[in-house]
C-alpha cells in the first residue's frame, strides 16, 4: 500500500491536536493557561509524529500510541519554555510568538515546564499497556525517562549551557547533541515500535536510526543558525555547523542521514512516511521539519 507522506502526516497532526488539547485540562489556572499557550500555540510535533510513524508500521493501533506520543511532545515543550528563559538562553521568541516568559513571566513559565513535564508522567502512567504487557510499557516509561532526564537530555542541556566556546572537539559537540536534542527523537523511534510489539532487530535499528535522525535534526538547525539575523546584542555561539563549515556540515549532515537511511535497510523497514523524514532534512531542501 503506498502512503502520501504529506497527507498521512498532516491527519496525523490534526489528531496529536486534539488529543493534546484534551489532556491540558481544565483551563482554568494561571499555570495551565501558561502550559497550554506553549504547547498549542505551533509546532511541527515531529517526535510524535515520529513514535506514531514507527508504530503504526509496525501495525499497532493509533489509539495506544497516541497518549505516548502526546508524552513526548509535552515533555519536549517544557524543555522548550526552560531553554527560552533568561538563566538559560534567553530567547523572546519561540515559534514567532513571544516566548513563555515574555507572555506571562518567568515564574509562571517556570511552573509550567514543570507542569507539562509532570502531566507527561501522569499520562504515561494511565496510558494502555501493550498487549496488557506492564513489563514493556515499563520499560518504554523508563526509556522516556531517562532520554529526558539527568543522564539525557538535561545533561546534554547542561554541555550545551557550559560549553567553553574555545573548543573545537567534534566529539563534545556530538555528545552535547545526543544528549541534548537526539536522545528524544531516538526514544521516540524505539518507543512506536515497542509498542507494536516489533522484532527485537527491527526496535535495534530504529534506535540506530533515530540516533542518526537527531544528530542530523540538531546538525540542521545549527546550519540554519548560521544565517539567522541575530539582535543587537545577542552573541553568535558556536556550533557544529560553524566549526566546520557550511561545506564539511552540509557533507555530514548527508552522511548521518544516509546512516539512518541504512539502519532502516538493515532491518528491511520499508517505510514511506520514515523515510520522508529522512530526506525532509536534507541540506538542500526547504523542508517543513
Ligand atoms: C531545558 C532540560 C532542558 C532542555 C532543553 C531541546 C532543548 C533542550 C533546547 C532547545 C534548543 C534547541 C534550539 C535545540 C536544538 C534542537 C531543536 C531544533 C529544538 C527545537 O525543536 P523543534 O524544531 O521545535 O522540533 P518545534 O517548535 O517544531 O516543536
């Protein structure tokens, strides 16, 4: 059966919408208004897209992977709205609309990182177990977990903050985005087919995969960093992308997708929609990811 990607993916979003809507109830608080103003106010929702991609391939019900996927995508806003503040990166602007803490102050979007980050706990502890199975969705709860947390994507947040801007080790850059950005895109991979009950290689490939996925995710956006107008002020930190080189990056960044394009093929994982995401991130494309 041949998918249109374009299509499958824009149903998709319109569902992760709604259910995403429902769980951010009710409206009436200042902290939930603060939480639902950053998660509905855009986003592309590529993680969960990304666990509902690999899922449904591997044929488990959307249904069941639905609160998972919104799990992920909460968890992603809140790193969001605490990247965005000033003891961190200080951004005004998050997608084209004044950031958490510019529309309703830093302590309300404090508390809303938390609250979206504990919402997504609360929906994964009340979410369908796979096949009745509570040993595996305890192990994708874990796995989410600790792709978050302080050994994830908080300690990658951490290399990220701390970086000595003097250093030119392409290692530290790669840990800082595995940690940082890819852990959460793997996780994400790894958890749909999980959930449907994949072959064990299939599930090592997909992880292989999303690894590739996020480095190119977080390589791209360090590319496009380069060329973003920057305000008065506001210093250039430097990336992957600038220490290579427009050339050399866009050259790795083919490289990793290629690598996540194989770790597919290994497992013989022909899918239209994981493989879009691939070429969506390609250097040369204006791409919508
Ligand atoms: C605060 C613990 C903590 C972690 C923050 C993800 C992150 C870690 C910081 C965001 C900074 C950043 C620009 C990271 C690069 C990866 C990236 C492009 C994130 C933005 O994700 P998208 O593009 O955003 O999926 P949308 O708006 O589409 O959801």
């Amino acid at each position: 059966m041949t998918v249109n990607p374009e299509r499958y993916l824009e149903q998709a979003r319109n569902r992760l919408e709604q259910a995403l809507a429902s769980y951010l109830q009710p409206e009436d608080s200042p902290v939930m208004a603060a939480m639902r103003y950053s998660v509905l106010g855009g986003g592309k929702r590529f993680r969960p897209l990304l666990l509902l991609a690999s899922g449904q391939h591997f044929g488990a019900a959307e249904e069941l992977l639905l609160p998972y996927a919104c799990a992920l995508e909460l968890i992603h806003n809140y790193s969001l709205i605490h990247d965005d503040l000033p003891l961190m990166d200080n951004d005004d602007f998050r997608r084209g609309q004044p950031s958490c803490h510019k529309k309703f102050g830093e302590a309300l979007a404090l508390l809303a990182g938390d609250g979206l980050l504990t919402l997504a706990f609360e929906i994964l502890a009340a979410a369908p177990a796979p096949g009745h199975c509570y040993q595996l969705k305890d192990r994708i709860t874990a796995e989410i977990a600790m792709a978050a947390g302080a050994r994830g994507m908080i300690a990658g947040q951490w290399l990220d903050i701390s970086f000595n801007p003097d250093n030119r080790d392409l290692a530290a850059f790669e840990e800082t985005a595995l940690k940082k950005t890819a852990g959460l895109i793997r996780v994400a991979a790894v958890s749909g087919a999980r959930l449907a009950a994949a072959p064990a290689e299939a599930v090592a490939a997909l992880d292989g995969y999303g690894r590739y996925l996020g480095l190119a995710f977080q390589l791209r956006d360090d590319l496009q960093d380069l060329d973003r107008d920057r305000l008065p002020g506001q210093a250039f930190r430097p990336n992957l992308a600038a220490v290579l080189g427009l050339k050399a990056a866009s050259k790795l960044l083919s490289d990793w997708l290629n690598l996540a394009l194989q770790e597919l093929r290994r497992a013989d994982i022909d899918s239209e929609i994981l493989t879009f995401f691939i070429n969506q991130l390609q250097p040369d494309r204006e791409n919508q990811l």
